[in-house]
C-alpha cells in the first residue's frame, strides 16, 4: 500500500529524507547506472535550489537527505 504524501512548507527551508525504489525485480542498478545517477541527482540539485546531505545508491533503490532552499533574492520556494 502506497504511503500518503507528506506536505513541503512553501514559505521556509525544510530537509527531507527521499527515497524511491524501482518496480522491477532484482537488482536493476549496476555501477555504470548508480554513477549516472548520481551525476543527475548532483545536477539537478543546483538547479531546484537543494543541498544534498547524504545519499545512499543500492542496486533497487536510493535514500537522499536534501534540504530544500529558497531561490537566491527570494524568501519563498517555487511553486509548482
């Protein structure tokens, strides 16, 4: 059963353990995969205003710690 999704605070910095994990069975990720995926995970964080706190990469799924910032010359986070 899908777990209900918890709400971001729109007005103020907030860190959020993430975590996703394939559909698929076994193990789907190899070292080629967990490398590109952590070269977008590292991307990504630059542009959607985040810091990455620690990460773990296995062959079904990843945990990221992030801390969601406000946009520089901003003090709210965007909105989707």
């Amino acid at each position: 059963m899908a777990r209900i999704s918890r709400l971001m605070l729109k007005s103020e910095e907030g860190i959020y353990h993430v975590m996703s994990r394939t559909a698929l069975d076994g193990f789907v990720l190899g070292d080629v995969e967990k490398d590109y995926l952590f070269g977008l995970i590292k991307r990504f964080s630059g542009i959607f205003f985040s810091e990455i706190f620690g990460y773990c990469i296995m062959g079904n799924h990843f945990h990221l710690l992030v801390k969601m910032e406000a946009p520089k010359g901003s003090n709210r986070l965007l909105t989707a």
